[in-house]
C-alpha cells in the first residue's frame, strides 16, 4: 500500500487503522492471558497485558435450550460464532451425523436462523439460532468450534475439552496455541466430516485433558483480566486530570495476531 500511494502520487497514511496510526501513546491494554502467549518484543510502547477478560453475566437463555441442557446426558456443542455463521450449513449437517454416529446429544448453535433449514429437532439434537456460551458451555461434554479466541476462553472456563475447526483470521493461530497447551485437538475446516466423530470420541474420554482444560480455566479465571483493564483506564484518567489535561486514549486488543 505503501508503494501504491508512493507511486500515484499520493503520499503517505500514517493513521490507517490497520497499516499504521493503530496504537494510542497513551499506553494499549492487550486483553488475552498469558496462556496463548506473551507480550512480543515488538509490542508498542506502554503495553499492558492484562490478561484474558471474560464474558460474564450471562444472559436469558431460551426455554427449548435450558429443557433441554436439564435433562439427560450433557449434549456436545457444536458453534461456529458469528465470524463463521455464513458458510456454517455443511458444518452443521456434519455435526448432526457425528453426534448419530456416537449416540450422543448434540445442541446446535447455528448463528443465523436459514442454518436451521434441514436439520433435526428431536430428543437428542436441539438446532437454535444461538444462546450466551457462559451458561450453555458448562454443560457440555465438549465444544466443538471454530477457534475464536473468545469463545476458546469461555470453553476453558467452563471445563470443556475442544474440536477446534479453523475457518480464518486469527482461528488457525488460536487453534494451534490451544493443541500445543493440550487443551484442545484441531481438524482444518475442509477436512471436517463425519470421520471427526473418532476424534470427538476421543476428546470425551481423555480424562488428562480434562485435567488440562480445568487448571487453564483456573488460572484464567485468576487472572481478572476485566479488572486490570479498568484499573489501567482509570488509572490513565487520573494521570491526565492530575497533570490537567485530557487523559491519554487507550487501544485495546484481544487478537493475538495482532499483539502476539
């Protein structure tokens, strides 16, 4: 992009949000835990990791889910979240015959309501548009998503060993951070299918990994990432009103690929 301006005679962008400008001088809060990964040596100037910050409060879960995740045997999750949601048809259909092959419930997270088309509603798999993860993931057997780094939080936090199925953006990075951790598998979205159900199987019974996802979950949980982060704001703000100026911005990232 550079070079193109360069050449058209157009000078440089030095506040592009992507290609430059991104980062305030007043200090940027890097809001993932140390458990994916540490603060780059390239980091900006006055960068504070704080530590992974959770989704909390949970919201009104759907009356068909919460019957549902009540009665009998904790289902699998499958969910693509919204960056997925578009394309996300055949991956659902894939994850119904998994969950037929394994006998086992499975509710579906679908993202957008035309995903619903086609799939079944019965005793042993629930389809719904979509539900908050703080209060549905503690009730699965295994999360089977497509590695965002939010929900990758919240499955940890929730005890729940993970499938991850990278689609894009950050998903492969997260994913292959969570395997090396042993907290998760990892299966490339063209080759997810049917022939995944050995795999889930598998996450289901491993018991060490388990283990695994219940310390990481711990130590995340302790990290208070929400708090750090407004410490640091309000902290900012009254550096500022002290010195008698407008407190100093703040950026604030949670994609490891952009701070890790």
């Amino acid at each position: 992009l550079v070079t193109y301006r360069r050449d058209q005679g157009l000078g440089e962008y030095h506040d592009h949000p992507i290609f430059g400008g991104q980062h305030s001088p007043g200090g940027v809060l890097a809001l993932y835990s140390p458990l994916f990964g540490s603060l780059p040596e390239d980091a900006p100037p006055n960068t504070l990791q704080t530590g992974q910050v959770l989704q909390t409060g949970g919201g009104t879960l759907d009356e068909g889910v919460a019957d549902f995740l009540s009665r009998g045997e904790r289902p699998l999750v499958f969910t693509l979240g919204s960056a997925s949601s578009y394309t996300a048809r055949a991956f659902f259909r894939h994850s119904v015959r998994i969950a037929q092959r394994l006998r086992m419930r499975a509710l579906l997270l679908v993202g957008r309501p035309e995903n619903l088309d086609g799939l079944p509603q019965d005793e042993t798999v629930l389809a719904a548009v979509k539900a908050p993860y703080q209060d549905v993931f503690p009730h699965a057997r295994a999360v089977v998503h497509q590695g965002g780094i939010g929900t990758i939080a919240l499955a940890l936090t929730s005890g729940a060993p993970m499938l991850l199925v990278p689609f894009a953006h950050d998903q492969p990075d997260n994913s292959a951070r969570a395997a090396r951790a042993g907290v998760a598998k990892v299966i490339p979205a063209w080759r997810f299918g049917p022939s995944a159900a050995r795999t889930v199987r598998t996450l289901c019974e491993d018991g060490a990994m388990r283990l695994r996802v219940a310390e990481a979950g711990a130590a995340m949980r302790a990290e208070r990432g929400a708090d750090r982060a407004a410490s640091a704001i309000v902290a900012a703000a009254q550096e500022g009103r002290r010195a008698g100026r407008t407190a100093p911005s703040t950026t604030v990232t949670h994609h490891l690929t952009q701070s890790a």
